[in-house]
C-alpha cells in the first residue's frame, strides 16, 4: 500500500466541489455566468458559430484566473502588485554613464596660445 503525500506540504489545496478548491469552482461559475449571459445577450445579433465562440473568449479570462498563480500569488494577487508596482507606484530610473570620467576643472579649459 502507498500513501502519496506532497513533497511540498505548501502546495497542497483542498478540493471541495468536483475535484477543485473553493476558488477554482467560483471562478469556473463565475465563467460559466458570463458565458451565459454573453449568449442571451448577443443572440439576436451574431449567428450560433460565431456566438459560442464569444461565448468562449468572454469566459476564458475569468476560468483561467482561478488557476493561474505566479511566484506562489493566486491571479487577483499578481494583478494588484502590478498595478501597483507599474501605475500606482511608478519608479524612474535614471541611467547615467559611469565610465565616463570627470576631468579636473584647470585640464578642462585650455588656453590656446597665439601664433603671430
């Protein structure tokens, strides 16, 4: 008999519904909603072929953010520490050539001599 158990004892998730963590079934309803609600409202407009596949690009976004994690943060997570780091806290870098060499001042101004 073997019991297999995460190397890593920080990745381990519970599963609560279907197979999926409490996060992940929110967000795969949360899609299946918009991908409703896409339907009924853009019916009268496009055709069936056309209307499932904005059906399907529209729910994309919000499925996939419940299984995307970056550097051990969930989506939401990532999203707000760019926002952060690129509009809300913005830092300007200033690059300034540091092989270049300040000449002592009585070198940088020479006087010409006078050719008579």
């Amino acid at each position: 008999m073997e019991v297999k158990i995460n190397r890593e004892i920080r990745n381990y998730t519970e599963s609560m519904f279907f197979g999926l963590s409490m996060r992940q079934f929110i967000f795969s309803v949360l899609a299946c909603g918009v991908a409703v609600g896409l339907y009924f409202i853009l019916r009268p407009y496009f055709g069936v072929e056309t209307l499932s596949w904005m059906c399907i690009l529209g729910a994309a976004p919000f499925a996939m953010l419940g299984f995307i994690t970056y550097h051990g943060m969930t989506a939401e997570q990532f999203i707000w520490a760019w926002l952060r780091s690129e509009m809300l806290e913005p830092k300007e870098f200033k690059f300034e050539d540091s092989k270049r060499r300040q000449e002592p001042k009585h070198f940088s101004k020479r006087k010409e001599a006078k050719h008579d």
